[in-house]
C-alpha cells in the first residue's frame, strides 16, 4: 500500500486477522477438541479452551483406527511419491531443456498437457491400467495369434500400485523446466568446455544448483502423496496397505454410535502431524535458498 | 600451441545463412582478434572452433587435425565466455579446477595447480570464495583461470571485456596480453571493440555480414583498408567518407568544389567514374584559405590533446582532428587540406580499394608522395 492513513490501517489489520481467524478457527477446534473428555466436547456452547485428555484421546484413536501400519503405509507412500517425483521430473525436464531432438516440442507438449488430465480426472482409466497392467499385451497377443494368454499381473494392494500414478504427472517436471530454462546457456557450454558430459552436468550442475526447486518440490509433493484419499481407496482392500486418509473414516462415529468427537479429533491431530513437520523443517531451508540466491 | 586452418567454413541456422564460406589460417602462438559489428558471425566462428556449434560446410583443423567431428573437450581449446559463465555454486578453486576434477586428476595435483593458477591470476586469496562474491574483474579472472589452468594449445575469448567498466577493461586488456605473451598458446578474441581488436591484435580478422573483409596486421589495416566498411569501421573518430569523380581528361580527383590533380597515367588506368573517398579525420591539415577546403564548423568536441571539428563536405558529415593551438568555435569557417597521400580511394558499386599507386606493393612510391594541393 503506497499511502499509510490509519484508517488504512486498521483496514488492512482487520482484513489480516480476519484472514487469519479463518485460517486457524479450525485448528483451535480441533486441538480443544482433542483435549478434552467425552461429555465436554459434547456439550452445548462448545468450549474453545484445551483440556488435559488430549494424550488419552490420541492413544484410544491410534488403536481403534490401528495407526500405526496405516501411519507407517502414508509415510512410504508419501516418500516414494516425493522421491520418485523429484527423480523424474529433474529428468525430463533435463531432456527437455538440455537437448536437441527434431521431437523435443513434441514431447514438451505431451507432457505438458497431462497437465491437465489429473489423477481424479482420469482415474477409471488409470485404474483399468492398474488393475490388469498385461492387458494390453494380452490384446496383441490374441490379434495376432488367436491365442488367449492369461496371465495376472496387477498393482492392486501395493506400494507400487499406490505410488506410480501419482508420480507420472507434470507438474513437477514443468517446475524443473522453468527453472533450467532461467540458466544461462553459458553454463552448459562452459561445462562442456571444461569435459564434463551430460550425466556429470546433471549431477555437477543442475543438482546443486536446484536445491532449492527440489526443496519446495519434496515439502508440495510429500503433503499432496500424505493427503492422497480416492486413489488409495481404489488400489487398497487389504488393510495391511490401508492409509491414514482411508482409516479417518474408522474414526468418524457411527450413525447410531457414540458421539465420541474428542476421540476422532485427536487422530485427525496425530494424522496432520507429520506434514506439518516436513513443512516446518523444509521451509526454513526453502527460505533460505529463496533469499540466497546466486546469480 | 596449435596452428588453426579454417577451410570453406559455412554455418546456417536451418534455411539463413550467417557465414558465408570463410577461410583463415592462424599460425601458432599468434593472437588473432576478430573484430566486427554485432551480427556479423564471429562468435558463431569462434563457437564453431570450440566446438560448440555444428559446422555447416568445410572444416576447421587444429594442428593440422581436423575437428568437425571432435567433442569440445577433445579440440584442446579452452573458452572465457562473455558473461564469464562461472559455476555460481563452487568456490573460485571449485571453479578453477572444475576441468581436472572431471578429467580425473588426483585431489593433491589438483590443488597444487589451482594454487598454481591462481597465482597467475592474482586469486590466491580468494581461493575459498563463491564467484557472487567477486566483483566482476575479480569474475573474469577466474574465468581465464579456468581456462588456463586445462594448458589449452588455443585460447578463444568471446568477447570477455565488454561487461567490465571502462577503466577496468584497460587493465584487464593488458593483463590478456601480458598472459599470451607468458603462455604463448595460439589466442582468437572476438570484439566488437576496434580499440581492443588495434591493442590486442597480431593478427586482425576484420568480418561484416559472415564473410572475412579483410586479415592483416592492425597497422596495415589501419593505413590500407581494403573496403568501405574496414575504412569506416576502424579508427576513431570514424573515417570521413565522400563521394568524388575521376576525370581523365583533367587527370584530378574532384570533390567538394575542388580538385585534386593525379598522376595522368594513373587517371588513366582508373578511368572516368564515380568514387568513394575517405580520409582519416587525424590526417586532416589545417591550412590558409586559399589552399584547403573551406567549410564552417558545426561543433567541437574537446578532447584535452586537443579537439575533433564536426562540418560538412558534400552534405556528408566530415570530422577533422585539430590540434591544442587551433581555437575554433562552431560557426567559424576552418580551411583543411586532404593530402593525397591520405586519401583512400573505393569503388562505389563494390565498396572494394582501389590502389592509387601503380605497383600496389612498392609500398609508399613517390607518385603518392606527391601532395598535390587544392586548385
């Protein structure tokens, strides 16, 4: 704002705290909720104060929705996206950007508009897919020798079945592009110069110098794979491979249950934890590379 | 040390043309400068000889090996980029011996040679530094460190001053000469800067629109320029350039309302056309009235050794360098004499020199000698 009044303000402190109040209102009902017995967090007007139950509640939640695989099983699925994220997109960007193929727009462009074809988008497909990965195979087979193989091989009720799809998307890998587009061409040529080859540019070059993109990449990729619901829902019936998202549903009461509230907002505060810290201890690297940057 | 042998060598960017066959032979140890306007195609030329664009048509042999094939890092040229293109993540030793690293020279070697190198330079102290820390003479340095350090038997440098303020590009000139002349490796610097391309040079490439105008040392280009474009390009303040005829029959240069006679044979020779004539704007000699060309001054530039009168000749603009003494003002009539012996004749059509003496090369002859005076 170019000219400070105090109505001004007042007018934008306001609009803060009511931005803010929006924000955090849940979170104060849910962390009150948590902490307190089974008859104050039923009772009417709802108190905003904590109570001293809260270690209680988290631990009847973590035994009821059993936890602690599904907490385990969000973890791996949450890293595998993150890490296989990062991994591809560096790389396709990296051909994209790097390369000189007479078929480099093509494949821009087809990368580009799965865009917007997200998971939700396309998930009967992907499921198709998934569920039967050697159909395609079984069909040429049988166009051309009239031969029926049947061979069953799917992804159901894996870390694999749950993590590939999610990783095959472009958002990370245009994130990369604009990154690799905004080095001077300088840098490639002067590396090549000194002998370096593309996969020693790539490691020498591109990743130290893309920390901070891969940063903000794993803190977005590892919240979006921990807070995936309709795929592992699909994939998973085994509840060995069960995720945090699926099991809140094991927390919520029962139509004619008990109301017990405190109990379900407490594993939805134990689910929300480890995000929270990914993002609270990558971001203060994330700024860092953000202020530092080097020219 | 490496002679280069440059053959034919043409470059298209898909269906335009940017060089248009050139061929250039450098011997080893010369410091070749490639000057010419934005544009032009030298960079591209060095490129090609780095190994960092494709050549089109022709080849390109380094020490009598051709490397139209060859990786960059095979060529054994080393590069120092305009915007020096450090590694902005590694130290100033990180940067200067990034080339060993990949090369795979033990850890030990390699310090001593980075330390080595940039004594060279003068960067020992800043050996820990990251190159956003450096100021941007302190950037080139590393940036020619880098080469160094690799002993490459040609150095190319594509344009490595024009970042570096006005001052430091003096100093920075001079350390790249007192560089060669310590490594003696076969130097091409390409410039768009004819005082550089005049300092630098052993050899001068002058280039305009992908073809080579003219190669020769500075001095002789600077005396005999073999076109247009050479004349005008080099020299400072710019070549007055006008249009002038030939007479046969008066044996005489004609311009500006005046005549220049020449030798009869000569007009001969030449016979009756249309030209271009140039005179460099320090050659110019004040005189009396009734022996040079009179023309009013339109503005003085002051350069402290003295001073560049700005007037017309002809409608064309024509600058003069007088000397302290002369006091002119703009308005003042100024008489100058064009000495023959200064005057560079080219056909308009061509652009191309047209020697005035008879045997072009029994250097300064005595019919050029003779200053033959206005009319």
């Amino acid at each position: 704002m170019i000219q400070r009044t105090p109505f001004a303000n007042a007018l934008t402190y306001g609009v803060m705290i009511f931005g803010f109040l929006l924000l955090i209102g849940p979170f104060v009902v849910i962390v009150s909720g948590a902490s307190q017995t089974f008859q104050q967090v039923n009772s009417i007007p709802f108190s905003f104060l904590p109570q001293d139950r809260l270690l209680e509640n988290m631990s009847a939640a973590w035994t009821r929705a059993s936890l602690g695989t599904a907490m385990l099983n969000s973890f791996v699925m949450a890293s595998l996206v993150t890490v296989g994220k990062v991994a591809l997109s560096a790389l396709t960007a990296f051909a994209i950007v790097f390369f000189r193929t007479p078929l480099k727009g093509f494949f821009f462009w087809m990368v580009f508009i799965t865009l917007m074809l997200p998971l939700e988008v396309r998930v009967v497909p992907t499921y198709a897919v998934a569920a039967d990965l050697f159909q395609p195979v079984r069909l040429l087979i049988s166009a051309v020798t009239g031969f029926e193989v049947s061979v069953d091989w799917n992804l159901l009720n894996s870390y694999a079945g749950l993590t590939l799809p999610l990783i095959a998307t472009a958002t990370g890998t245009f994130l990369y592009r604009q990154f690799y587009l905004t080095l001077p061409d300088e840098l490639a040529e002067a590396a090549r110069m000194d002998g370096s080859g593309p996969i020693r540019f790539f490691i020498d070059m591109l990743l130290p110098l893309s920390r901070t993109n891969m940063l903000a990449l794993t803190t977005i990729m590892f919240v979006y794979g921990w807070n995936q619901y309709l795929w592992p829902l699909l994939m998973v019936t085994d509840p060995q491979y069960k995720t945090t998202m699926m099991s809140l549903v094991a927390l919520l009461p029962s139509d004619n249950g008990t109301p017990d509230w405190n109990v379900t907002l407490a594993g939805s505060l134990i689910i929300m934890l480890p995000p929270l810290v990914v993002v609270a201890v990558l971001q203060r690297w994330f700024v860092r590379g953000l202020v530092a940057t080097e020219k | 040390m490496a002679d280069i042998a440059i053959r034919a060598v043409r470059k298209s960017y898909g269906k335009t043309p940017t060089l248009h066959g050139i061929d250039l032979a450098f011997a080893s140890g010369e410091f070749v400068v490639i000057l010419g306007p934005s544009g032009c195609g030298k960079s591209t030329l060095l490129r090609m000889i780095a190994g960092l664009e494709e050549i089109t048509a022709g080849e390109i042999a380094i020490n009598g090996r051709v490397v139209n094939r060859l990786e960059p890092r095979e060529r054994g040229c080393a590069m120092v980029f305009q915007n020096y293109a450090l590694y902005p993540h590694m130290t100033v030793a990180g940067n200067i011996g990034y080339a060993l690293k990949v090369a795979g020279v033990p850890k030990a070697e390699r310090l001593r040679r980075i330390e080595e190198t940039a004594r060279i330079v003068g960067l020992v102290d800043y050996l820990d530094r990251k190159p956003a820390a450096l100021s941007g003479g302190q950037r080139q340095r590393v940036a020619m460190a880098r080469a160094i350090i690799r002993e490459p038997s040609v150095f190319l440098f594509d344009e490595p001053l024009s970042n570096l303020d006005a001052k430091l590009r003096v100093t920075m000139r001079a350390e790249i000469r007192k560089l060669h002349q310590r490594l003696s490796a076969t130097s091409i610097f390409v410039t768009h800067d004819q005082v550089e391309a005049m300092t630098l040079a052993d050899k001068l490439v002058v280039m305009n629109k992908g073809v080579v105008e003219q190669v020769g040392q500075p001095l002789d280009i600077y005396h005999r320029p073999a076109s247009i474009f050479v004349a005008s390009f080099i020299g400072s303040p710019a070549m007055n350039l006008f249009d002038a005829h030939i007479s046969v029959d008066d044996a005489c240069l004609a311009f500006g309302g005046t005549k220049v006679a020449i030798d009869k044979a000569l007009a001969a020779r030449l016979g009756e056309r249309h030209v271009t004539v140039g005179i460099r704007p320090e050659q110019c000699v004040v005189t009396s009235e009734a022996r040079g060309i009179s023309m009013k001054v339109d503005f003085v530039e002051e350069l402290g050794s003295g001073r560049v009168v700005h007037s017309e000749l002809d409608g064309h603009p024509f600058a003069a360098c007088v000397d302290e003494e002369t006091l002119v003002r703009p308005g003042d009539r100024i008489a100058l004499e064009l000495p023959l012996a200064h005057l560079h004749v080219f056909d308009r059509e061509t652009g191309r020199r047209i020697e005035l003496e008879f045997e072009p090369r029994s250097g300064r002859s005595a019919t050029k000698r003779q200053m033959l005076e206005a009319v």
